[in-house]
C-alpha cells in the first residue's frame, strides 16, 4: 500500500534521539528550547513554544487570546476537527465559514458577510482560526483587515503549511495573524511523533501559554502573585495543562527541520508531476496561489462527476483496492455526529459540501518516488475506467 502521507527518518534523526537518550534529560532539557529557537528563526518569529501537539497548541493559544464560556470562535468546516474543537474545550461555541471553491480555504468574503450579520446580531467572533489547507495559504491580508473592522483576533492553523509562503513571508512569521500553530505528526511535513507548535511576536501571548503548557506554574519571580518563601519555591498562578513536548522530540524535530527546505521542494515536484501526469483526466486539480508558496502537504484532486461514469465511492474504493492509500480531508466538521448533535445543517455550507462530494487524497510525501507516484497515475486511470474500454 502506497500510503497518503509518510514520515522521512534518516539515520541523523535516529543517532540524535538515540543521544537524548543517553543524556541527563528526557524533557525539559536543551533540546525545546533548541527545535524552538531553530524554528522560530527560520520562521521570523519573536517567540516559539513547542507542546505534545497542534491541538494542545491550539487550546493553549485560545486560552491565552481570552476565550471563554459566552465567546464564538469561527472556522472553516473543511478542517481536522481540532482546528473545531479547541473552541469547544474553553467553553465558547464554534460557528463554521463555507468555503471558496478554488482555493478549498475559507472564504473571506462569505466572512466579510457573516461578519456583518454578526455584527447586528451582536454575536462577533472573537477568534477565527484560519486553516491553510494543503498547505495553501488563506486569503490573510484580507482576513487581517476584517479583523481590524470588526474587531477579532486570528488563530493561523499551520498544520499543513510549515516551510510555505505567504507572499514574501514564512507561514508563521505571523504579520497577519495573533498566533501560529505547526503540527509535527508524522504525517505532515516535519516531524516528532507527535508533537506542535505556537508562535507569536507578542511577548504577553508568549507569556500566557508558556504558563498554560506547564500546569500554571512559574519559577519566574516576575510572575509570581505572592512574595516567595525561599529558593524551593514556585508558584500556580492560573489554572494550567501538562502540554509539554520531550527532549526526544524536540532533538527529531531539529534534524527534521535541516531538511525541511528539501522537503517541500520535493512536494513541489512532486505535485508538478501530478499536475502533467493528470492534466487529461476528468480531475481538478489543485489550484496554486500565484504569489505564495505553499508547504503541500496534500495533494487534493476533485472528481468532475459529470464526466465520468463512475461514483465518487467507487474512485475511492477502487484506488484503495489497488494498493493506494487514499483519503478524504476533510469530512466537514459541522456533519460530525458531535457538532450535529448541536444542531448544524449539513447544506449550511455549500461550498464546502460539494467539494466533499468530489474530493481525493492522493499519495504526497518527500519519500514518494516517481515509478510510485506514475503507479498512482495509472490506478487512477483504472478507477475512472479510462483507457480500458475507451
Ligand atoms: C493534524 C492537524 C491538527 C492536529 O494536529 P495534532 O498535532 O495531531 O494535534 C490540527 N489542525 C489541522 C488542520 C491538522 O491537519
């Protein structure tokens, strides 16, 4: 089975766990603040703070942006359901904004419009988690400016976009948005098991969640509420998590990150293959924003229905028949059995329907070789019945 996403693990990433393991620390040793420090300056941001997980990051950054029971966070519902849930888990209520069809991101302006619904119904976002899906970038000038008007803070879900630009600048760098999230799961593009990131120029941000990743508690006299009793102490000031990421991951992560320019240039031809090797077939294939640059995570084809014979199912199940690992991202978060429970309409979002109706994963890694990625081609070309009775 040719798999959708894989890992790249070298013989340097396993000698430089490997080390971390015959040293004195496992967590909270040199190696964080290292991966930290590697990325947020390739990055260009002030502060970096690694967790256990993009979606500890993300909980940690809505907390820190103030949300609460009372409050709305938006996003798209073409997400993984964390981007979602991180709402949820402050006590705020989750809303979704459709998507645009060309992009498969949110569309800023069916936000620009719900905003201003909002804005008389007196029911504002306070944070809007923009998803770079695939690795494409929002529309974030334009989303930076509506949260000027109306007066929102942005979440940038980087899960898939680490090693992108957008226009100029790193994805990440953070000149549009409050703070930044990476994911290292081993699907994505860099990776330490499991494991994600926040980053922000904003040293309050910083602060906060440096605080929430660690139960709450400071060893920093600036931060203590109360005089200290003596050299052993240290103090809970707010209610916290244990969100930390190890030594072990943090030292994989820095010998992935030597490798990530190399690694989205590979996806990059990788995708360019895709995109001539299918250019006949009755797909959509993924549109490229002309002045960024995107870290490719997924490579997303559309089926165009009407000109084949066979269902979007049948593509599905015949791909992974032939041994290719396909998948669907995403399933539409507001149609999850939890989120419908709380009473979203399914054709609430039509844009982002319709793209589910068509949508496909197929293969996108570094290590995807070109005799693998032409035998994707080719079952594909099986799936859709072309050149077999034609
Ligand atoms: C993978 C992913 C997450 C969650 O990442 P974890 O590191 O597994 O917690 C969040 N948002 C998006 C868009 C993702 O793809």
């Amino acid at each position: 089975m040719i798999p959708y996403g894989r890992q790249e693990i070298t013989q340097d990433d396993i000698d430089s766990v490997v080390a971390v393991l015959q040293s004195d620390f496992l967590t909270q040793g040199p190696q964080v603040p290292r991966f930290e420090q590697i990325v947020s300056q390739h990055v260009g941001a002030k502060h970096a703070l690694a967790v256990n997980s993009a979606t500890s990051a993300l909980h940690i950054a809505c907390l820190s942006l103030g949300l609460g029971e009372g409050d709305w966070l938006w996003t798209t519902p073409i997400t993984f359901v964390a981007s979602a849930n991180c709402g949820l888990y402050c006590g705020a209520r989750v809303d979704f904004v459709d998507i645009n069809p060309k992009t498969y991101n949110l569309c800023s302006q069916v936000l620009e419009e719900k905003l201003e619904k909002a804005k008389q119904e007196n029911r504002l976002p306070k944070i809007l988690v923009a998803v770079h899906l695939c690795g494409q970038p929002c529309d974030m000038e334009a989303i930076y400016n509506l949260s000027q008007r109306f007066g929102f803070s942005i979440i940038e879900d980087a899960s898939h976009a680490i090693g992108g630009k957008y226009k100029s600048e790193f994805i990440g760098s953070g000149c549009y948005s409050d703070i930044t999230i990476f994911s290292f799961h081993p699907v994505k593009i860099v990776t330490t098991a499991e494991g994600g990131m926040a980053l922000t120029n904003d040293d309050e941000l910083a602060s906060r969640m440096n605080l929430l990743r660690s139960h709450g508690v400071t060893r920093d006299q600036n931060l203590m509420t109360h005089e200290p009793d003596g050299p052993w102490y240290y103090q809970q000031v707010e209610l916290g998590y244990n969100y930390r990421m190890t030594e072990l991951q943090a030292a994989l992560g820095i010998t992935q990150m030597n490798r990530l320019d190399a690694f989205v240039a590979r996806r990059h031809e990788l995708a360019k293959r895709y995109d001539e090797l299918l250019r006949n077939l009755p797909v959509i294939t993924p549109w490229q924003h002309p002045d960024s640059y995107s870290g490719l995570h997924l490579y997303v084809i559309r089926l165009q229905l009407d000109a084949i014979k066979k269902t979007h199912r049948q593509v599905f199940e015949s791909l992974r028949e032939q041994g290719i690992g396909v998948n669907l991202h995403y399933i539409p978060v507001h149609t999850q059995p939890y989120y419908k429970e709380m009473g979203f309409e399914p054709d609430a979002y039509q844009q982002a329907m319709q793209y589910y109706r068509e949508a496909i994963s197929l293969p996108m890694f570094q290590g995807l070789e070109d005799q693998e990625q032409d035998d994707v081609v080719q079952a594909l070309k099986t799936a859709l019945e072309i050149g077999r009775d034609s």
